[in-house]
C-alpha cells in the first residue's frame, strides 16, 4: 500500500467527517487553515510516542489510536482550552491494513469522544513512532498556567492516582481479574478532563496534566511559581482496585507512576467554596502552598517513592 492510498483509506475518512466550526481547510492542501474567533487565545502542544518507551511493542492498535490522542489532548484539559483540531505524523515500519485498521478505528473514537478533528499530517516508513500536535482555544488571557500558584492555595487533583502505573504489571496478563482491568483500563483509554478544565478558568490558580508521575508534575508549578508545597498522604485518592492489587505499594504509585493524565491544579479556597457543587465535588484537596521552597510528604517519611519519569535524567 502506498502513502496517499494509505492515507485516503484510513485517515480521510476521519478528517471529512469533522471538517466544521474553526477547521475550515483540512487535509488536501500543503498546509490547513483554522480560524480562531475574537476573544479567543490559541493554545497548541505536541506530544511524540515511541514504540518500547511510551508504549510496548506489539501494543493493541486500537488502544494505541486512543491513548495516542487522549495524552495529547490532556494538555489542552491543564490549559482550560476546548480542542478544536488535531495533526498527525506516523513513522510506520511496513503499512500493515489489519494494524492501520485498529489504529484509525481508535484514534476516530477518540476524537468523536474529545470532539476534536484531524487537520492533516504525515506518514513514513521508520520505527513506529506517533506524533501528535493539538490545538485549542481559551477565553483571550484566561488560558490555565502553571505559573500562578500562591501561598495559601490548597493543592487539589481529579481523580484517583497510581492505576495507570500499577497497569504495567498486568499488560500481558491473558485473562486479568477485575481488579487488573480496573487498572488496565485506566491505561488503554485515559480522559483528559476537558469539561472540568474549561470550569476551573478564572478559578485555579495554576494547573498541569500528571503525565510523568504527581511528585515530578507538581514540582513544574512550585518550580514556575517560586513556591514550595506539603502533602499529605493520608488525602491522596486511591482507587479499591488499586489498594487490593498493590497494598501498600499503592501510595507510592500514586505519587511516583505517571499516565494518568489527571489534572492537579492550585486554588484559593474562597476560589474552591465558590465552585458549582458538580465542579467541586471532583476536585479532592491533598495539600497547600507554601512560601517555603521544596515539595514535602506528610504521612509517607517511611516510604522510598521516585520522583517521577524523566526521559534523559534519573527518576529516583
């Protein structure tokens, strides 16, 4: 199969279907065209998988089309943006139909459920490699930063912390229990936190997606803030799944294990009181800010955690 035939086959479909609203030139031309409205920002990330390191070899195609898009996604969630289209560069080995197959059939999921249109992109022959720029919009100088956390502010996150992670132990298990799926399922279909993203703009004082573990991605906003933090271990949220399988090793997980693209965020807590009940009741608080520098565990002095996954450093 050549590249374009490739391409009309198992990618046009998916960019025909979507091609509306502020992508108003998709795939054909050399480049595509998206309209920002007035009164919006445009806010864009890029994010590279690699067969071995983001994800095994011989992983699930179909899995692959979802997880490929929802971490890329998950950065417009920690900016508060609403997606509007996405491009894709594909570095194939050989162009296999049954793998484009599952993988188009994942990634047109995904993008119905993020309602977010494919604009164009890339394909190559080369080591299975994905690459994936997302673009959004935000309110003009409303879009969520992770420069803005304050003394006082209380440290919240999404949802519970540390399955994504625990997954790893389980992806080739031929028939995992329920507590393994629980867990395998938190891995091939992350959500980005869109609607709850775009309900904390003019509320959190900063924000990050918790991709490379919670330890290392809240440390990015003491770091860009200039603020130190203090946890406590005791209000990190676990998931019963989680608990069963690992014991006491979930805490550690939970802090130190990255993919699972909750958001973790800082707030005032007059700011919190005054959510919408439906908001606030997704928001757990595990911490504050604090003037003093450095990110401290309440709760957890015994236990030995990384700091989280760093691609050319050391994660201890």
């Amino acid at each position: 199969m050549g590249e374009f035939e490739l391409i009309r086959q198992y990618f046009q479909p998916l960019a025909d279907k979507a091609r509306q609203g502020q992508l108003i030139l998709g795939p054909g031309d050399d480049c595509a065209i998206q309209r920002v409205p007035a009164g919006r920002d445009l806010v864009f990330s890029v994010d590279t998988l690699v067969e071995g390191v983001h994800f095994p070899p011989n992983y699930s195609p179909e899995y692959l089309g979802w997880r490929s898009l929802a971490v890329a996604v998950s950065d417009l969630a920690a900016m508060g943006a609403d997606p509007v289209c996405f491009t894709l560069a594909l570095s194939l080995p050989s162009a296999e139909p049954e793998w484009l197959a599952g993988y188009s059939r994942g990634l047109a999921q995904a993008s119905d459920a993020f309602g977010i249109a494919l604009a164009g992109g890339d394909t190559t022959r080369g080591p299975l490699t994905i690459t994936l720029q997302v673009h959004g919009t935000v309110p003009q100088g409303l879009a969520l930063q992770r420069s803005g956390a304050r003394a006082g502010d209380l440290v919240c996150v999404t949802g519970p912390l540390g399955d994504a992670g625990a997954a790893l132990d389980y992806l080739g298990c031929a028939m995992p229990t329920d507590e393994q799926q629980a867990v395998l399922y938190r891995y091939h279909y992350p959500e980005p936190r869109l609607q709850l993203g775009s309900a904390l703009i003019g509320k959190a004082s900063a924000a990050i997606d918790i991709s490379d573990g919670l330890l290392a991605d809240l440390q990015h906003i003491l770091d860009a803030s200039g603020v130190g933090a203090e946890l406590d271990a005791d209000k990190i949220p676990l998931s019963d799944a989680l608990v069963a399988l690992k014991g006491d090793e979930a805490l550690s997980l939970a802090l130190s294990a990255g993919d699972d693209y909750q958001l973790c965020l800082t707030i005032a807590d007059d700011k919190l009181a005054g959510l919408d009940s439906s908001v606030r009741h997704q928001l757990t608080v595990i911490g504050h800010i604090q003037t003093k520098l450095g990110l401290r565990v309440a709760n957890a002095e015994t236990l030995g955690f990384r700091q989280g996954f760093d691609h050319f450093g050391r994660s201890d």
